[in-house]
C-alpha cells in the first residue's frame, strides 16, 4: 500500500538545514494497523504529511498503491488525497467557519458528489461517531472529544483506503481517547490501512506493528528492549 | 497609559503599512474632497451680513399675469412705478431702491484712458441699512434724494486711485461728463454673495466702488446695466419705458421687528389691492417680503455645483468610512489572540477600547494631515470648476484647517467604533480554544 | 459552484461581508450618478456654435460719456476703421454671441397671437456683415442688404420686416421646410417679420441646462443697438488674430479714447471664449472623473484589503481543504465565487440606491434620469471590479501548502 525507500527530506531555512528524515525506509502492506511513535522532533509528522501527499519530498522513492508519487502534479496528488487517504489531525482541523455536517462535507464536496449520496455518508458517519445529534453545531461548541469524532467521521465519510493520524488523542484525556482508539480499530476491522502516530504507549501496543522514528530514521525496534512485549503481541495477533 | 497605547498603536500600524497606508490614504481622500467642496459650499452659502440679515427684507409684487410668472411667484425685480410708489410711502424705518448703473469716471488728468467701477444707483438710505462702513465723510442727505442731487459715494480703492488716498469728501469727479461731489469715502465692503443684488450679479462679483443717488440716475436716463424683463414691448424712448410694466429695480425696506415686518406686508398687500382696483393689475394681490438669507435660497445664489459636488463628496467620505471600518475589523480581528492574552492577563475590557481607540485615532490624525495637504492642493484648484469670481472665496484659513483634522479623527473614531467593540467582545479563554 | 457553503461560511463573517457589499453598493449608487453628470457636462462641449472659430476675434466696448442717440455714428467709425486695418476679413457690431453667457431671448411664433409660445430663440441685433464675420452659412434666401440695416433703442424695439433665422429654428416653425418666405412673429409684436434667410446653425448665447431645449434657435435682427454696450467680432486672415488681439484695441483707442474695453474678458479670441464658456462644464465633469477613479481604486484597495485578511486568518483551513482533497484551482474559486456572491448583494442593493439617488438629484437640481444601461454597465464594471480585486489574494489562497493544515495556529 506505502512504500517508502531511501526516502529523504529536508528544510531548508535561511539559516539551517534540517534533515526531517534521511535515509527513510518503510513497507505498510494494505490492511495493516500501525503505530508510529518516536522522540517530538524526530520527524513523525513529516513522514505523515509526505505519505498523504501533503507535502513533497526531497530524495528517494514513494509508492503509494504502486504508482509512483513525486511523478504526479497537484492537482492528481488533490485527487488521490480526496478518494484515497484520510486525515486526523492532532489540532482536529475542523473549519470554524462550518458547521458539523459541512464539515464532513468538504471531501465529498471535492469529489463532485451528488447530493443525496453525499448525505446519505455524511449521516452514517455521523452516526458512527455518535455524533449525529449534532449535525447543526459549530465546532466551537464542542468538546475536543467531541472534535475529534467529527474530524474522524470527515476522514470516513470518504471510505478512503488509507486513514493518516498525527497523535489523534494527544490532546484528550484517556478516557476520551480510548472511544477514538476504539473507533479507529473498527475502521481497521472494515478493512482499512491506518497509520497512526501516537505518544501513547497503551494505545500504540492496540497496533498492529511499531515503528519507531529517530532522527528521521526508522529504527529497527528488535534492538528495543523496551518494546519487545509488544512485539510478542504482533507476532500473536 | 495614553503613551503606552499611543507605543502599541504606532507598532501595530507599521507592522502592516501597507494596510495602514491604504486607511490613511482613505480616510484622506475622503475628508480632502470634503474639505474642498465644502470651503466653496460655505463660501457660497455664507451669511454676508449675519446682525441684520433678520431685518431687512427685498420687497417683491406681481405685477404681471400669472401666466408670465415662474410658479406663480412675483418677479425678482420691481418696476419703476411699483418701486417710487414704495419710496414715497416711506413705510419702513429705511429703504432703498436700486439698480446696477455702468458709468465710466473720466479722470482730470486728460492723458488717462475712462475708468470703469462698478456702480449703483440707490438711495442714502441704504448706507446705514446695509452697514457700509466710511473711511471719510458719509451718505447723502435724504434732502439730496429728493433734491436729484449731483453727489457721489466712492470706494477706498478708486480713491486710492484717484486722490492717492486723501480725504476727497467735497470734491468733483466726472462720470460719463457730468460732475459729481463726493460726500463720503467706504472703507472695504465687500459682502459675498453681494446680497443686495443676485439677480444682477449671480450672488458673487468684485466689490462696488461707486455710488449715486437712484433720482439723478434717473434724471440722467441711465438704463440699468444689469436685466431688464419685459412682458410687452413698452414702446419708444425713456419715458414709455419707466412707466412701462418692465422689472429692473430691487427693493430693499429695513424692518427691525416681526410685528414692523407684519404690518409692511399687510400696507403691501393693501397698495396691490389698490392696484387691482384701480384695473392696474387684473389679478388678485401677490406679494413677498424675503430677508436676506431667504432672498438668497430663492435667488439659487449657491451654484448646483457647490451642492452637487459637496454631496458627492459627503457620499466619497462615507464610502471611504466604510472602507476604514472593514479595514480596522480586519486589523484589530487579527489581533484576537493578542487581545484574549492580555485580557487574561488582567486588562479590562475598557482598557482595550481604549488602546485600540488610541490606534484609529492615530490613523485618523494622519489621514487628517493627508486630507489637509489635498485641500490645500485641492483648493487652489477650485477655479477650474468653479467661477474665479467664487473659487477666490474659497480659501485654507485657520478654521479650514482645524475642521478637516477633527473631521479626519472624529470620522476614523466612528469608523473604529464598530471593530473596537468587536475587539473588546473577544473573551480572555478565546486563545485557549482550538482556531 | 458550491455556493450553499460559501453562503454558511460567509453568515458567520457578517461584519466583513456587509462591509464589502456596502462599499459595493455606495460605490455603484455613486459612480452611476457621477457618470450621468459626466455625460450630461461634457454632451454639448463640442457642439459647433454654427460659426468658424478659427481667426475670430471678440471686442466688449462701453461707449463713456456720450448721449446714446450718438452711438450710431461712433460705430459706424468703429467698424469702419476695423474693417480697414490690414489683416482684417470683416468686422461687425452685435448686441451679443454664441456662448458669450448673456444676450435677448424671447418667444416666437408664426401668428400674431400672444398665447401661444411654438419657441423660444435667442435675438441677435447685427448688421449686413454679421455672415460673413461670423462664418455662417447660408443655406436658403439672401443675406441683409445694406439698406435694410438700421440702428435702434433696445428699449422701443419692435420689429423688423425681414429676419434670417437659423435652420432648427426654420424647421420648428415650419417643419416642412418651407420656412423661407414665410413670416414669423417675436416677441408678441403684431407686426409680422419674413423670413429672407436661413442660416445652416447658429448656437443661442447660453450653454446652461435652462437653455438646452432652444439651444440653437436664433434670429438674427438687421438692427445694431444704440446704447453704449456691445461687442465687435473680427474676422481676421489666417495667422493674424494673434497680432490683432493686441491691434485692434489699440486702434479703436486711437479711434476714439472714451470708452472701456474690460481687463476682463474685454478682448477675447473665439477660442477663449468657448473655452470660458464651458469651463465649469469640463471641470465638473474631470471632477467626476477623478471622483469616479478613486472611488474604484479605493473599492478595490478595500476588496483586497479585506479578503487578504480573510486569507490570512483562514489559511489553517485552507490547508485542512487542500489536505481534504482540494485543488488549487477548487480554492480559487472558492475566492472568486464568494465575492461574486458578496458583489451581486452590493450590486443589487447599490442599483437600488443609485436610481433613488438619482431621483433625489433630478428632483432638486437640473439633472438627467439615469438610464438603466449606466446602471448594468455600473453593475459589470463593479463586479469584474470585484474580481479583480480578489485575484491577487485568492491566488495568494490557492498557494496555501496543504501541509499547513498539520502546522499548530
Ligand atoms: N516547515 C519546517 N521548516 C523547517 N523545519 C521543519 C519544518 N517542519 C518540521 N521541521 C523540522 O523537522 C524536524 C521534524 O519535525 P516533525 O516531523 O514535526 O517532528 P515530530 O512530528 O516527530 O515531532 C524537526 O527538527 C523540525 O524542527
Ligand atoms: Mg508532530
């Protein structure tokens, strides 16, 4: 599904030059869950924003779904990012300005929809956030929990193959972010490749497989001691 | 406080000049254009003579059918038989007869070429009525009315011209070959518009430098040099022509009381009764008494340009007001986190109307200076919309100035009072929130 | 378009959205009326006054200190020696001239009764040369001859036993065109006058607004005016009018020294004097020029005053759109569409307002209805406005990286 070799990147500022990630090498088979986790600065976020088409990268190669991205111009990478993946963000992301249900919208808006499809998603992916009641609120009436479950359902009205998250729970409490580990385990069931960075060590150990990030490098987590329970619950599963 | 907020304000403003330059340069334009149009606007408008524009009144009556009048109000002017009915009947405590003469002064010097001045014909009276002040000597006797006398009044500037400035007060000059003595020198009198004769002036024209009794104009058979109106033709020669029904004389009683006021037009009224009895006049009495700033609105003495071009531009300033009060919400809503932090950290909400207020208020005060230097350049440029003789009346005096900086600040101070407000509302736990 | 969302977004940005739409709106109101006073100034600005303009030359005389009934002879003098002075055409008297700003109006009609007005027309007092002074061209009948020329009192003036009228003037009192021979009857005088000539166009003295619906009625009168008031024309060779602006006076001082020839206005070529005549004309209507343009501009200026603000303050969730799956083109127009849509409110509201404001003016002043074409033209050139001014900043919006959506604030 996302395929990453000697993948680099790197900003330049007037400054400096940082080298986000170097050397990067990944492999996500379609269908799989996985836990991205790793020191803040390490280039988590960065590896996200290249494989959703965010943002380009400087050297090295990515496939995503076989083809061959640093190929394509913006408006295919637009395309590919409305039918293909799908993003939670930490910050949530949800447009101030719009209210729930034009949230969950604005993909299905871009992929020129029609109506009643697009209704029709929008309400069962409200629905399965359980947030349908509230359809006509604006974000800021919102808890953060809440929030969340909006910008998830967005990331589903779409039925995108790859769902991308950036820490989705790291700014709810346990609680709250159990309820969205939980949906996110059931997009996987359904068949979804998910890629999610997280802090949490409970919630990355729910994954399928780990990779740590150092310095803008995957490490190979069998030198982790620390990580090994984890990886007997990778093997099992 | 007020320096810190000034501080803050000056900050903000350089940190987006491109924004803060565009307010500006509105808030300029519209006051400037203004200002412009509003110093012809209160040039043409003005009062020429405010302690007594109360108590003099032009007198007018229809002397002609309603079909030859326009809207069914008497004539501007009076006829001649009209006006020395009303000289004689010496109703009001003064009055005057008047009309625009063109006599030329032939200097004594015989090497020097005819001087034209501008000049009326009129009683003594009208000295005192309209507060001609004298540098030398005074009116003439009302004696020397009935006496047709050969007496003038000259101004300061043909006396400069022909005396080098002396006392002249007893001696001759020549108009048109026949000798005059002077009995009075004015000093400068220059009421703009010239209030006692829009009809023949337009309102607005250099000063009037010479004066002679109305009973020896007639005398002489000076024709008016200004309109003449007939509804008939009155046939040949001066005397057919006075007694005709042709209007070319303005009238002016001074009547220092409403009740004086009220009883002059009841006796006016009474005189065209009279004449409708007599079979003079085959309609029944319509008659006017006009003070002087009615007589003005009346004669349309402000150009339609001075108004068209002062509300364009009211509607320019309103524009631009709106440009600044999107602007300024634009520019204060950015703010939002600065304002929710320091609402946090304890400012009170007046203390943001204040400190945002301080900066509108900075932005006014240059725009004001903006608008004042497209005044000053504006108002130079009035002659070329406007006649000379009006765009040399509108001038950048002190108060000019004075009113376009309070406008610009007062102005930007309302525009800034819709976005203060919603910067004010923006709550401490704002920031906190996501976006 | 997705114009249901735009509309949601914008509901919760009124402030800014009535801000734009107002300035839209006051903008048109104002251009609009500005354009109908512009049209209605600079209309006649190159309307022909019917003479050639060219090397034509303008006296204001006042005779000083003489008797009227000794005007006749000082004239005659006057002409005579202006019509001898080398580089000069021909020269003659005239009570007044087109676009000179005063002169004799009067009604018309071709019976003898004095109810009915068919025209007003202006009245020029002149004599046999005033044709070929003045460069009119006849188009019908004859010239004055000379016998027929006399002076008279302005005040015990009646009428003349022969006119020569121009052609508007001709063709309004007898549309079928066959005015020559016939008579016409001024002023309510009984007395009929026939007319000998017609002139192809003669322009009344007045520019003004009052004067427009007999702009170029005009009779001229084979009678000089006695009184000590008037003016000579001079019509001078090619390339002499400059040297005779200074010599003609001069010789009429030499002439006869009591008279007054004004600083003022007193010697004026014809190209002064229309210049003069239409100055407040020209100036208002650069007036409105100028007001026009910086109005835009500052629409404009505010336009993307504005929306540069919105961009700014919502890039995060243009890069949470461009994240979703927008292009840049889909953002573009996102721009493009919502001010269209804040424009046509302005446009809609400001037509409104122009055509009330317009009904104001016509009401109080001397101004023209306006024309529902200003208002579509107002309204496209406020909307392309509009369009123009947002490209810059919605360009700016669809350079907005997706990957902003992943930055904090
Ligand atoms: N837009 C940028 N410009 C310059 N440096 C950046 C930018 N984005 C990220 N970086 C740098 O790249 C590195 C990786 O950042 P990031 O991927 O955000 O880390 P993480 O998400 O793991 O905390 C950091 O050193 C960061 O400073
Ligand atoms: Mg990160």
């Amino acid at each position: 599904m996302l395929k990453m070799t000697h993948l680099s990147k790197v900003y330049r500022t007037e400054v400096v030059e940082t080298y986000a990630l170097r050397d990067f090498n990944i492999d996500v088979k379609e269908g799989e869950f996985v836990a991205v986790t790793g020191p803040s600065g390490s280039g988590k976020t960065t590896f996200l924003t290249i494989a959703g088409l965010l943002e380009t990268f400087t050297g090295g190669h990515y496939h995503l779904d076989g083809i061959e991205v640093s190929q394509l111009n913006d408006n295919a990478r637009s395309k590919i990012r409305n039918e293909k993946i799908g993003f939670i963000f930490q910050a949530f992301n949800l447009i101030p300005d719009l209210n729930v249900y034009d949230n969950v919208e604005v993909p299905l808006r871009y992929r020129g929809m029609k109506a009643a499809e697009r209704k029709q998603r929008i309400m069962d992916a409200l629905e399965r956030v359980g947030l349908a009641s509230r359809a006509k609120h604006y974000p800021a009436e919102l808890s953060g929990g809440q929030q969340q479950r909006v910008a998830i359902a967005r990331a589903l009205a779409g039925s995108p193959r790859l769902l991308l998250a950036d820490e989705p729970t790291g700014n709810l409490d346990t609680q709250m972010a159990r309820g969205v580990m939980e949906l996110l385990e059931e997009i996987h069931r359904e068949g979804a490749t998910i890629v999610m960075v997280t802090h949490d060590p409970e919630l990355a150990a729910r994954a399928q497989r780990n990779v740590h990030i150092i310095d803008g490098q995957v490490v190979d987590l069998s030198e982790e001691p620390r990580f090994h329970a984890h990886n007997a619950r990778v093997a099992d599963a | 406080m007020f320096a810190y907020y000034f501080q803050l304000g000056l900050r903000s403003l350089r940190r987006n000049p491109i924004l803060t330059a565009l307010m500006v340069m509105a808030i300029g334009f519209g006051v400037g254009a203004s200002m412009i149009t509003y110093s012809v606007f209160r040039a043409t408008s003005n009062n020429p003579i405010p302690q007594k524009s109360g108590q003099l009144y032009a007198v007018q009556i229809a002397n002609w059918k309603t079909d030859d009048l326009d809207k069914g109000e008497p004539p501007s002017a009076l006829t001649y038989t009209d006006a020395m009915a009303f000289m004689q009947a010496h109703k009001a405590k003064r009055q005057t007869a008047l009309y625009p003469i063109a006599p030329s002064v032939i200097p004594a010097d015989a090497s020097r070429l005819p001087i034209e001045e501008n000049s009326y014909a009129w009683y003594g009276d009208a000295f005192a009525m309209f507060d001609i002040p004298f540098l030398y000597g005074g009116a003439w006797t009302q004696a020397q009315d009935d006496a047709h006398a050969a007496v003038v009044v000259i101004g300061r500037k043909l006396n400069d011209k022909l005396f080098n400035g002396a006392n002249s007060v007893g001696k001759t000059i020549d108009l048109d070959g026949h000798d005059y003595r002077i009995t009075g020198v004015i000093d400068e009198w220059n009421p703009q518009p010239l209030f006692f004769d829009p009809v023949n002036t337009g309102g607005f024209g250099d000063p009037i430098g010479l004066f002679i009794p109305f009973t020896r104009a007639v005398d002489l058979q000076m024709s008016t040099a200004g309109n003449n109106n007939c509804n008939d033709t009155p046939g040949p020669g001066w005397s057919n022509w006075i007694h005709s029904e042709c209007i070319w004389i303005e009238y002016w009683a001074e009547l220092p009381t409403t009740a004086d006021a009220d009883a002059y037009k009841r006796w006016l009224t009474g005189y065209a009764a009279e004449q409708q009895r007599a079979g003079r006049f085959k309609w029944a009495p319509n008659v006017r008494l006009r003070n002087v700033t009615d007589w003005l609105d009346f004669n349309k003495v402000v150009p339609p340009e001075s108004k068209i071009s002062l509300l364009v531009s009211l509607g320019f300033l309103l524009i631009c007001l709106v440009n600044t009060i999107g602007l300024l919400l634009a520019k204060f809503m950015r703010r939002a986190p600065e304002i929710g932090v320091r609402r946090a950290l304890g400012a009170s909400r007046r203390e943001i109307y204040v400190q945002f207020l301080v900066e509108a208020g900075t932005v006014g005060l240059t725009g004001g200076v903006l608008g004042l230097l497209l005044t000053g350049v504006g108002v130079l440029g009035v002659g070329w919309v406007f006649d000379e003789q009006i765009a040399r009346l509108a001038t950048l005096d002190a108060s000019l100035v004075l009113l376009t900086l309070i406008a610009a600040v007062l102005a930007t101070l309302l525009a800034a009072f819709y976005p203060t407000w919603r910067a004010a509302q923006v709550q401490p736990a704002w920031q906190l929130k996501s976006n | 378009m997705q114009i249901k969302p735009i509309l949601a977004a914008l509901k919760r940005h009124k402030a800014g959205t009535v801000l734009i739409a107002l300035q839209i709106a006051l903008t048109l109101a104002i251009v609009c009326n500005a354009l109908i006073i512009i049209r209605q100034r600079t209309e006649h600005l190159s309307r022909p006054t019917g003479m050639i303009e060219t090397d034509l030359l303008t006296v204001a005389n006042r005779w000083v200190g003489v008797d009227e009934k000794a005007t006749p002879s000082l004239g005659k003098t006057d002409l005579e020696a202006l019509r001898g002075m080398p580089g000069v055409v021909d020269a003659t008297y005239a009570n007044s001239y087109p676009l000179r700003g005063g002169g004799w109006s009067t009604s018309v009609n071709i019976t003898p009764e004095k109810k009915k007005e068919m025209a007003h027309t202006t009245l020029y007092f002149s004599d046999d040369h005033a044709l070929a002074t003045m460069g009119l061209k006849l188009v019908g009948g004859r010239n004055f001859r000379p016998d027929e020329i006399d002076w008279v009192d302005p005040k015990a003036f009646d009428t003349t036993p022969v006119v020569i009228v121009s052609k508007a003037l001709a063709d309004k009192l007898y549309p079928d065109g066959s005015a020559l021979g016939k008579v016409l009857y001024h002023s309510g005088a009984t007395k009929p006058s026939t007319i000998i000539g017609i002139v192809e166009r003669l322009q009344v003295p007045w520019t003004g607004t009052w004067a427009g619906n007999f702009a170029e009625n005009a009779i001229l009168i084979p009678r000089l005016l006695t009184g000590n008031f008037g003016s000579y024309l001079v019509r001078t060779q090619p390339g002499q009018l400059e040297r005779l602006t200074k010599a003609a006076p001069a010789l009429l001082f030499k002439t006869n020294r009591m008279r007054v020839i004004p600083d003022e206005r007193g010697v004026r070529t014809f190209a002064q004097v229309r210049e003069q005549a239409y100055k407040s004309d020209r100036g208002m209507a650069v007036l409105m020029g100028v007001v026009c343009a910086v109005l835009l501009a500052i629409t404009a200026a505010g336009i993307v005053g504005l929306t540069s603000f919105w961009v700014g303050q919502r890039r995060k969730q243009i890069g949470v759109r461009r994240a979703l799956g927008a292009t840049r083109h889909d953002i573009l127009s996102y721009f493009l569409t919502e001010n269209l849509l804040i424009g046509a409110g302005g446009v809609i509201v400001g037509a409104v307002l122009a055509i009330g404001m317009n009904l104001w003016l016509v009401s109080h002043f001397e101004m023209e209805r306006l024309s529902l074409l200003y208002v579509a033209a107002g309204v496209v050139a406020l909307l392309l406005l509009g369009q123009g001014a947002v490209l810059a900043p919605a360009m700016k919006a669809s350079r907005v990286p997706p990957v902003e959506a992943t930055r904090s604030v």
